[in-house]
C-alpha cells in the first residue's frame, strides 16, 4: 500500500511543475515574434554594412565655396577664379559609394555676381595629377568657375558671388531633382581700380581662428593651419582639405588637434587630406557612427598619431589608405583604438 501513496505524490509534484510551466508560458510567446522576424532575413541582407541604416541626408551648411575671401579686395579687371562644393557630392560620400534610397545630396547649378551668371554641364575633376606612386585621382570633386569685375573708382566697390545649389534624392535607381527650391551660398567682397598695387589685406596672425566650411581651424604657422573643432558638434560629413586660402594667403591643414572631432554624435564619414601628418590623442574617440575614413595622407607615423586617436568608432569602419600604406596603416590605426574588424582598403 505504500507504492500508490508515493506514486500519488510523484504525480502530484508533475501536476505542479506542469501549472508552473503554463504560468510561464505567456512570457515564452511574448518573445516569439522577434525571434520569428529575425529569421526572415536573409544572410546577405544581414551581412550588408548598410542594409540597416538610415538614408544619408546632406545639409546646405556644408555647401562650399572657395578661392573668394569674404571681405578680400581684389584688383579691377583680374581674372577671379573659384570653385563649389556640394554637400553630399563626392566620390568618398556614401551617397556615391552606396546610395540607399530617399539619401539626399546638393550640387552646384549656376553662379551670379554683378551682371554675369554662369553655370557648370558637367561634374568636373580638377585635382588628379601624378605622385612617385604613378597617376592618381584625389577623392575630392569641384565645379570650377571664374569671372572679371571692373570699375573706375579707386575706392571699394562691394560685390557678391552667390552659387546655386540644387537638392538631389536617390530614388533606388537614380539621383533626381527634389522638388524643394534651390539653396545657395554667397561670399561678399571688394573690387578697386589699383594700378601696381596689391591689395590683399595683411596676413592673419599666428594664433587666429578662422572658420571654413563645417571646421574651426588655427593658424599655427605661417602657412599652416591645425584643425581644431567642428563649427557644430552636428555635423555628419568631414573634409579636411589640402589646402585653404585666408585673405589671399595659401595655408596647408597640417594637423588635427587633439579630441577635434570626439564625441560628435552624428559623424559618419571623414576626408583626412595628404598634407595632414600629426593627429592629435582622441581625436575622433567615441564618435560611435564614423563608419567611412579616407586617409589621403601618406605622412602618418606611430609618434604621430596620438593615443586612442580612433578609439569608440565604428567597429567595422572602413578606411581607404594610399595603396602603399595600406599594410603599415592597418597596424597603426588599431594601436591607436580602432577595432580589430576595421577595413583597410586601398583608394590609389
């Protein structure tokens, strides 16, 4: 007789165990749609580096128009060139690499100043050339145009350039013509009848900050230039250019100073230019989307770049190196933070 009680309390504990089960089971369901959604998708569609994130949208602050200084004088009757940039318009821009579809972009369409307008028919490359590695084709596009002001007075006569930018959306299959009206950027500056004389305004101080498209920059030499912050902590495509002109004065961007550009919450790409050769110690640290870096540079060495210079980016972020660094880059750039699954790929 005492088999059937032991077998009836065995029973009993299952019952238990069986309600405790059917207690928990809503829990269990309630997980189950995203275990079901994650399966359906495909093992390309989930190994794609940009199958989940969002459009790339370009802003009218980082237009760009350059060669005409605000506020320069300039020589009645020469000939004044300049150049636009497009925010979004590159070929290092993930707009171009890869667009995803409703990506934004903005391209240069026509030019006024005075009486004469002007406009660009193609997209034009104006700074391929050639290195001791053979014929290259930098990554930074430009429309180029020029125009003559004249007038007899020996006084200032103010003008201004303005440049028409025109709003682009990638539809899935190609770049159309948004239906919002054209932004534009405009620079103001002085014409005077000078026979002999130059009129460029005196060279800025060593120690100066000026402010050129999306970027803070210090004079730090006499020509040389450090970039040291962004001109808003927003920005989301960095360029820092070979070269800039201050008040008809030529400067190289030598340098990037130290935490420039950490913790900018919304950086994805950044254009670093070849005669950049220090950057500073947590430069671009913590700055968790920079997901595409193109290293024109080929000047960069251990002592060079500051520690954890590429700490918290993108894990798998991408940088494109001179074809004969590319090795000693990869070594370099993840002992100064970035992650072990960082690309390093050759651009020229």
């Amino acid at each position: 007789m005492k088999k059937p009680k032991k077998l009836l309390i065995t029973g009993a504990l299952s019952l238990l165990l069986l309600a405790e089960t059917v207690m928990a089971a809503p829990a269990v369901a309630m997980a189950a749609p995203e275990q079901t959604s994650s399966t359906r998708i495909s093992s390309k569609t989930y190994n794609s580096p940009r199958a989940t994130e969002e459009p790339d949208l370009a802003f009218p602050s980082d237009n760009g128009l350059y060669w005409i200084s605000r506020g320069a004088t300039y020589r009645a009757g020469a000939n004044l060139q300049f150049y636009a940039t497009g925010a979004g318009y590159g070929p290092e821009e993930p707009q171009e690499l890869n667009p995803i579809k409703n990506s934004t972009r903005y391209k240069p369409v026509s030019w006024s100043v005075g009486n004469q307008r002007g406009s660009w028919k193609r997209y034009t490359d104006i700074t391929g050339g050639y290195t001791s590695h053979g014929f290259y084709v930098q990554a930074e596009y430009r429309f180029k145009g020029s125009f003559t002001l004249n007038t007899n007075s020996s006084s200032k006569v103010p003008f201004t350039l303005k440049v028409n930018y025109q709003k682009e959306i990638y539809n899935g299959k190609k770049w159309v013509k948004a239906r919002s009206r054209m932004v534009s950027k405009s620079v103001r500056f002085y014409i005077r009848n000078v026979s002999g004389t130059d009129t460029k305004p005196p060279r800025p101080t060593v120690g100066t900050y000026k402010i050129r498209g999306n970027v803070v920059y210090r004079i730090s030499g006499p020509s040389a230039l450090t970039a040291m912050t962004p001109a808003d902590r927003s920005i989301r495509n960095l360029r820092i250019p070979n070269s800039i002109t201050i008040n008809g004065y030529y400067y190289q961007v030598k340098a990037i100073s130290k935490e420039a550009f950490a913790n900018c919450p919304n950086l994805r790409t950044a254009v670093i230019g070849e005669n950049v050769t220090s950057i500073g110690k947590n430069a671009f640290k913590g700055s968790k989307k920079l997901g595409t870096v193109a290293i024109q540079t080929s000047r960069l060495t251990k002592s060079k770049v500051g520690a954890n210079a590429f700490k918290g980016i993108k894990s798998d972020c991408l940088f494109k190196t001179p074809s004969l660094k590319t090795s000693a880059y990869k070594k370099l750039l993840k002992s100064k933070g970035a992650g072990k699954e960082i690309r390093v790929k050759k651009f020229y």
